[in-house]
C-alpha cells in the first residue's frame, strides 16, 4: 500500500500575495508537473523525475515493451557514445550536427552522446560471426536516455535536451522484407497510441537526416505542437507539412490550396531505411547461395518522456492533470478521517475496510492512501484532485451514519457522486475491468485495413 506521508513530493509552495515572473513560456504540462512536485528543472533542457511521475514513466515503458515484444522485439542495450569515426563512415557527420553532444576521452579519440544509434547497431552486426539468412528478420530494440543540444529547449519534457527513447532498428534480407516488417511494427505503434487514448495522428514525413525511402510520423494535435501538419480535404491526403516543399498542391492528388492545417507534437517517427546504413558499414548476411549480401535496414522511435508529457499537454486542464488510464500513477487515492475529528473513530473502520476491498480489486500497488491526517480532509482532496487520480474516495463523516452511510467518490471527469462501498468498489472494477480491455486491444486486419483507408490510421486532421 502506497501511503502518502512517505512519497518525496516537493510541491511548489507560493507565498499567498506572491507574483511570479516567467521567465519562458510554459507549458500546460509542464506548468502542472513542477507545480506539484512530479518534475524539477536539473539544468536549461533537463529534468529530474520524482516518484509520482516516475511511476507513470515505468507504465508507459512497460507498455511500450509489450508492444515491442508482439512485433517480435529482443531488447539490447547499447553504449550511450558513439564513436565519431562511424558517423565518419555513414556520412551523417557530414551534415547538420549542431544539435549533437561532442566528447573527447583521454587519448583525444571523439565520440558523440548518440542522439540515435543507426551507426552503433549497424556496427556491431557488421562484426557478428555470418548472419544467415535464416535468422532474418532481426527485430533489436532498446529503452534508454537520448540527448540534443536543442536551440530552444522548452515545454519541459516534450523539448529536452536530455530524453527517454524506444529505437528499434530492424533487418531484413530484402526491400519487400523489409516493408512487411515496416507494416508490423506500424501496427504495434497504432496499438499503443490506440491504448493511451489520446487523439494521434499518423502522416508521412520526411526521411530527412535520417535517410531512407520512407518515413511516417506520429503526432498528438495541440496547440504547442511545432510540427504543421496538413490534410487533403480532396483524397485525404496526411503529412508533416515539410513534405510540401513551399508547394500549395496536395503531394498525392496535386489539387491546389485544399489543405487544412493544424499543429501537433511529434511523439514517434518510423523510417525504412534500405542500405544506407548497412552498405557503407559492412552489415551483410549470407544468402541462399553463400553469397554477402547488404541487410536491409529500418528504424522505429518513440520519444517515451515525451509521450507522457504530450498526454497531460493533450488531456489536462489549467489546474488539473489527467492522466491516459494505462499510465495514471495510482487507480485510486483514498482519504480519510481529519485527526481528531469526532468521526475518526468510526469513519477509520470504513477507511481500512475500502483499502483492503481495493487491494484486492485494484492490487495494493495502485491504491494511494492519503494519510496525512494532519491536514484536512478539503485540503487533500484538493491536492488529490490537481494531481488527476482516476478515483478518490473519502470516507468522512457521512461514511459513519447510521442510516444510509455513504462514501464520497470524484472521478477525474469532475463528477462528485456519493455511493455506498458495494456501489464505490463496483465503479472501481468496471474501471480497472476497461484497463484491461486496453492492454488486450487486439483488431483483426479487416478493422485496421478499413481504420487506415478512413482516416489514415489514428484521428482525422
């Protein structure tokens, strides 16, 4: 049972007549999260995360994981520098590196802290023992810290200089391979960004830097979003504006000036990558007939700090977080008597009872009892309510009637109803019954093939 008396929770603490000066513009997100002790600025673009909001983080990396692991994922671990020498050999170092971290060790050797890890996983399948084509194809993925010198870092975790990342980087032993595991993992992502219930979008972009033939993105619409992205009104047409070229015409129908325009914030890009990589570093397995041949490459990211971050942009109020269902820190928090109240004796009792019925529905691990009985119980409820629980229930004095008790149950949607503890339990139930729902989201492909010709997987533009 998590108890609130013993969370590090450093919330932000203003003196009552106290004008605070902003020095950049914040974030809804971002406001939220610093104000209520989840996040604290470390240095310009970089973030510590405290328990509360870690708890959530660890949520969305195990989604992702499950995920990843139904596409036929194996998780790595790589080196977080990368030599310069094989950026050298890719040709990327020739390009815009300004947004990259640069380190000399002690023998003036150069390494990047890798903003991406191409170079690094081409290399090492490169110097493997004979890839057989049997073995084909190769699904590596990793979970791990990112890191950009960002001109402006801003919106605290959705533009870091410091990042969590999910990058796959697949292999396959043809183009057409390749783009059946491109189609895979393009299916995995439109199942998580499905689970999450948060608006997405899915257009094509540009391969940019990167490389490759083919490239999509995936966005959540906001307001902050610093990606425009345009709809065909015509033949439905999405993209990331870029892929326009200072163009009015629709890339796919050529129709003029029919395109509609709103901002996102890029959450995950997925690129079919070919041999761009493989060929120049020597990444080869052996064919049918003994021969060498170049793998077949592709690279899947999700930016997962920035995931979580997106998802409040998106969901919250001003005042309030709300949380996607599968990543909300605890299910429900509970509050109860004020020490000393006259009802506490009584009202305890039905505060212990609710926390055992929970733990067993909820599991212990998802149940936040706000314990601190020093404060009352308006001033906890308010702090439960800006932190966006799915469910807290009160059990105060009206808990302790002698007819018709009932328990105080508010929902994130804003609605105060007063239950009885069957009535209460029940709705928690139904609750954690559609959180199971989510995480067995499962679409036959006659679903997904009509989702996809609709609206181009995801939400229209």
């Amino acid at each position: 049972m998590n108890r609130a008396s013993r969370i590090f929770w450093p919330m932000l603490v203003k003196p009552k007549d106290a004008v605070i000066k902003q020095t950049e513009q914040l974030s809804r997100s971002q406001k939220l999260l610093t104000e209520l002790g989840l996040i604290k600025s470390g240095s310009n673009g970089t973030y510590q995360i405290m328990p509360i909001a870690q708890r959530s983080l660890d949520k969305c990396i195990n989604l992702v994981q499950q995920n990843m692991f139904e596409a036929g994922g194996q998780k790595i671990t790589l080196p977080i520098l990368t030599s310069t020498a094989l950026w050298k050999k890719s040709g990327r170092l020739e390009g815009d590196i300004s947004e990259f971290y640069m380190v000399r060790d002690r023998s003036g050797k150069q390494f990047l802290m890798s903003p991406t890890h191409e170079e690094a996983v081409t290399a090492m399948l490169a110097t493997a023992a004979p890839i057989s084509y049997r073995q084909l194809p190769l699904r590596l993925y990793q979970i791990g810290p990112k890191f950009r010198d960002e001109l402006k870092s801003r919106f605290g975790m959705m533009r870091a200089k410091e990042f969590l990342m999910k990058d796959m980087y697949t292999f396959d032993l043809s183009q057409e391979t390749a783009k059946e595991t491109y189609d895979i993992i393009t299916k995995a992502y439109n199942r998580f960004f499905q689970q999450l219930e948060v608006p997405f979008v899915k257009v094509n972009a540009e391969t940019g830097i990167m490389g490759g033939s083919l490239s999509h993105e995936y966005h959540f619409i906001s307001s902050v979003g610093e990606d425009t992205l345009v709809k065909c009104e015509s033949c439905g047409y999405a993209g990331n504006a870029e892929v326009l070229h200072q163009s009015s015409n629709c890339p796919s129908c050529q129709k003029a000036d029919n395109l509609s325009r709103v901002h996102g914030v890029e959450v995950a890009h997925t690129f079919l990558l070919g041999d761009k990589y493989s060929k120049p570093l020597g990444a080869t397995f052996l064919n049918t007939s003994g021969k060498p041949q170049s793998l077949i490459m592709g690279c899947y990211g999700i930016g997962v700090s920035r995931v979580l971050a997106a998802s409040l942009e998106v969901l919250s109020t001003d005042q309030e977080l709300r949380w996607p269902k599968l990543l909300a820190p605890y299910d429900v928090c509970v509050i109860g008597p004020k020490q000393g109240s006259k009802e506490q004796t009584l009202a305890e009792r039905v505060e212990y009872n609710l926390l055992e019925h929970l733990g067993h529905i909820c599991g212990s691990d998802e149940v936040l009892h706000d314990d601190r009985k020093d404060l009352t119980i308006g001033k906890r409820l308010l702090d439960g309510k800006r932190l966006g629980h799915p469910f807290i229930i009160v059990a105060g004095a009206k808990s302790v009637l002698a007819e018709d008790p009932k328990l105080e149950l508010h929902s994130s949607d804003g609605n105060k109803i007063e239950l009885n503890l069957n009535e209460a339990l029940q709705m928690v139930n139904q609750y954690v019954n559609h959180k199971k729902d989510l995480i067995d989201i499962r679409r036959s492909t006659k679903e997904e093939e009509q989702t996809n010709r609709k609206q181009k997987v995801g939400h229209t533009l």
